[in-house]
C-alpha cells in the first residue's frame, strides 16, 4: 500500500514539474496593447517561458505576455505595468499557461497568460 501512495505522489509531483508554466526575463515593458474589453497583451523582452506554439509564421507569440481581464488583480497589475512602462523599469511574470487570444491571432498562436502569481518591479 505504501509503495502505491508513493507511486501517485511521485506522478503528481513529475506532472507539476513538467507543467508548462515559470517565470518570465525581466524586461521593460515596451508596448501595452489593450484588447477591447478582454485584457491587456503587454509587449517586451520577456522570452516565452511557457514554450507556447503557433501555427502561423506571420505571428509573433514570444515576448509577449496576456493578462486578462478576469485576473482578480487586474487594476493593480495594469496601474503597475503602466508605471514601469512609463518610468522604464523592467518587470518579470510568474507564468502560469498558455493561451489562444481572438483579438491576437485568433486559434493559430498561443500567448504566455498571467492567471495567477505575481508581477515584479525593479528598481533598477
């Protein structure tokens, strides 16, 4: 019985780790693009920590974060961004998935997506 539990608490574990999900380069951000009434795709350095894939060349999905609307900090993360932006200073995202955005490419790429965790910014 023992070795059971500690077979599904070592897959558990290993499905975690594999999860596509980490933090971003720290970066200025350079672009906030908002999307209608869906959130906020925040351009810069960041790098694609979540290794998400696009089906169309034409689309750029690297270096590029989504922050959605429905995100329970969403104010306070755009007020923050848009200082950072203004005052140059880099961020960084904790990342916690991918995601297709209609207004951005619609099915054909993936976005890193906030929907949990933090942003950061640095002082220098």
């Amino acid at each position: 019985m023992r070795k059971i539990i500690f077979a599904v608490v070592m897959l558990l574990i290993s499905v975690d780790l594999f999860a596509a999900h980490g933090r971003t380069a720290s970066a200025v951000p350079t672009q906030l693009i908002l999307a209608r009434s869906e959130g906020v795709m925040v351009l810069g350095a960041f790098g694609n920590p979540a290794a998400c894939e696009t089906t169309n060349s034409n689309i750029i999905n690297v270096d590029r974060v989504w922050v959605p609307r429905s995100h329970a900090e969403y104010e306070t993360i755009y007020s923050t961004l848009l200082a950072a932006m203004m005052a140059s200073k880099k961020v960084n995202f904790y990342i916690h998935s991918c995601t297709t955005v209609p207004w951005f490419g619609g099915d054909m790429a993936e976005y890193n997506q906030m929907t949990v965790g933090d942003v950061r910014i640095f002082k220098d």
